[in-house]
C-alpha cells in the first residue's frame, strides 16, 4: 500500500527565540515610550491643575476675609456701639449673656466695641481660643451683626443677634427678644451677630501633619466659639491697617497691629495671603524671596510652587454715622 504524502504540508518553523526576545524588546521600548509620555502628560495636567487652584484659592481667601471686613463695624441699624446695651463689659445690660463655649477669654464674642483688631505675627493676649498658630503670622479679629434681618418668629435658640436702630440696640440671645426704644420702628430689626478671627495654623487635618492652612475661630450656635478650617496650604496671613488720624476721610498711613494707635480710625485693611500647591513637583527649584507687608520672606527649595496675592478692603461701615453728618455726606 502506497503512501500518499501531499505537497502542500511543508514543515513549518516558528518564532525562534532570539527573534521572540527582539519582539519583546521592541514592544518594552514602544510601551516605555507610551508610559513617558503619559506620565509627562498627567504631570503636566497636574502642575497646570495646581497652578490654577493656586489662584482660585487665593482669591477664594480674599474674599472670604475682605466680606467681613467690608462689613465690619456695622450692628444692624447702627454702626456706633457705645448705643448698644449688654455689650462686653456693660454692667446695666438687663439681660445678661450668657458664657460661650470654647471662648477665647470671658464674652470675648460681645466685645461689638472693637469691632476689628489685630495681632502682630502673635496671638493676641488672651486669645485661648486659637490654637497651633504659625508663628510670625498676623491674626485678625473681626465682629459685624448680618446685613440680613431676622424676623422674631425665624429667631433661633442658641444663637446671638442684636436689635437695633439708629437709636439704640441691645445684644440678645436666642428667642429672648429685647424692647429697645423705638422698637416697633421701620427700622427696628434683628440681626445675627458674628465674632471672627482669622489666623495661620501649622497644621490642616490634625496636629502636626506639617500643612499649614488658613482657619478661624468663630461664633455658632450655642453659644460657642469653633475654630474652622477655611483653607488648606495658605501659610502666611500679613495685615496692616490704614488709619484716619485726623479725620479728613483719607488714609494717613498703613502700619502693623502693635503700630496702630486707634482701632476705631482704622478705615482701610491692607492684606497679604503666601499659599502653596497641594503637590510638589519635583525638578522645580522653588526658592524665592517675597516682599510681605514690608518685609523678606524666603522660601525654600522644596518643589512646591507658591502664590503671594494682596488686597486693600475699604471700610466705610467702620465711619460713624454722626461723623459723616457733622461731614455733610
């Protein structure tokens, strides 16, 4: 019996194995190539993202700071607080407030009679409340009663408000509303009463985690002072304060906190915020020297980028209203 072999089966050979490692060697080049390029893209994305929270954040603290500042001074329907019964230290107050939780000294938060000051890259005396602060940072107190009146029956148990007109006022808490003269006046309202600080803290989440942030402590419901994170990555807060001496509606200078002679003349707020990005970016030289509220302030090389941005809040609720009628405005 004869075999038939057919022609077209033809002994085949496969991949050698010098010819499957160059295989494999050219796809590793052409894959490492891929991932270099991904990689350089999402760093790029990433630094580009940074970049711009960077501004974004920035501004976001300025505004922050620079709407209380705007409003600063102003306790409903007056802006004088010596008209203002059971303010701090108002012994004929008829109804007397209550202590506030975590508060930074006794009724720290009804102290309406300055109603902005500031600390000199320290914590100002007595301050309990503000805690892990970044040293050579600058503090700043700030206490305004809401623009927005509330209406006796939306009044909240817990929370501080003032009742006032261009008469009089008197601080209240919660449902306990007062009779003030004039009081069934248009412009006899209630509004919530706010106390605020602003300070540099060393950390962000917890203590020590080596991430400075931008925080306050501020007045709640309660009554209590809470401290709140406002922003991550801000590490430096400067201020100084333009006063009016002689009372000719324009700014004579701007100094420091332990510079200013007189609180209630100060009309303007010059501020200064340094934040840095969430992420280092490593190659970067980042050393760089700032010029802050007057001062230098170097950086080191640590590969994360930063952003200095400054403003001027101009307080005009801080001008009293007895001031701008002898003025004739």
């Amino acid at each position: 019996m004869k075999t038939i072999q057919n022609k077209n089966f033809k002994q085949q050979q496969g991949f050698s194995l010098v010819e499957m490692m160059l295989a494999m060697l050219i796809g590793i080049i052409i894959m490492g190539g891929i991932l270099s390029v991904y990689t350089n893209t999402r760093d790029l994305q990433r630094s580009s993202e940074d970049q711009v929270n960077l501004v974004t954040d920035a501004r976001f603290a300025l505004e922050t700071i620079g709407y209380d500042l705007r409003h600063a001074g102003v306790f409903g329907g007056t802006n004088i607080p010596t008209l203002i019964s059971c303010r701090l230290g108002d012994v004929s107050c008829p109804a007397m407030m209550p202590l506030a939780t975590g508060d930074c000294f006794n009724q720290w938060y009804l102290n309406i009679q300055q109603p902005i000051f500031g600390g000199e890259s320290v914590v100002p005396p007595g301050f309990t409340c503000i805690l892990n602060h970044q040293a050579t940072t600058d503090v700043l107190v700030v206490r305004y009663a809401d623009s927005n009146s509330v209406d006796t029956a939306a009044l909240v148990p817990g929370t501080a408000y003032v009742r006032s007109n261009y008469l009089s006022g008197q601080l209240f808490m919660g449902t306990a509303q007062p009779v003030i003269p004039d009081d069934t006046g248009a412009l006899t309202a209630n509004h919530q009463l706010y106390s605020r600080a602003y300070y540099i803290s060393d950390y962000t989440n917890t203590p020590g985690d080596g991430l400075p942030s931008l925080r306050r402590v501020d007045l709640v419901n309660g009554p209590q002072v809470q401290d709140q994170l406002i922003l991550p990555g801000a590490t430096n807060l400067q201020v100084q304060y333009g006063e009016d001496l002689d009372d000719d509606g324009g700014i004579d200078h701007f100094v420091n906190a332990d510079a200013v002679s007189d609180f209630t003349k100060v009309y303007a707020v010059r501020l200064w915020v340094l934040i840095k990005t969430e992420h280092e970016e490593k190659g970067l030289n980042t050393s760089r020297t700032y010029t802050i509220a007057g001062n230098t302030v170097s950086v080191p090389n640590d590969g994360y980028r930063r952003l200095l941005i400054s403003s001027v809040v101009k307080m005009r609720n801080m001008v009293k209203v007895d001031e701008q009628a002898s003025s004739g405005s």
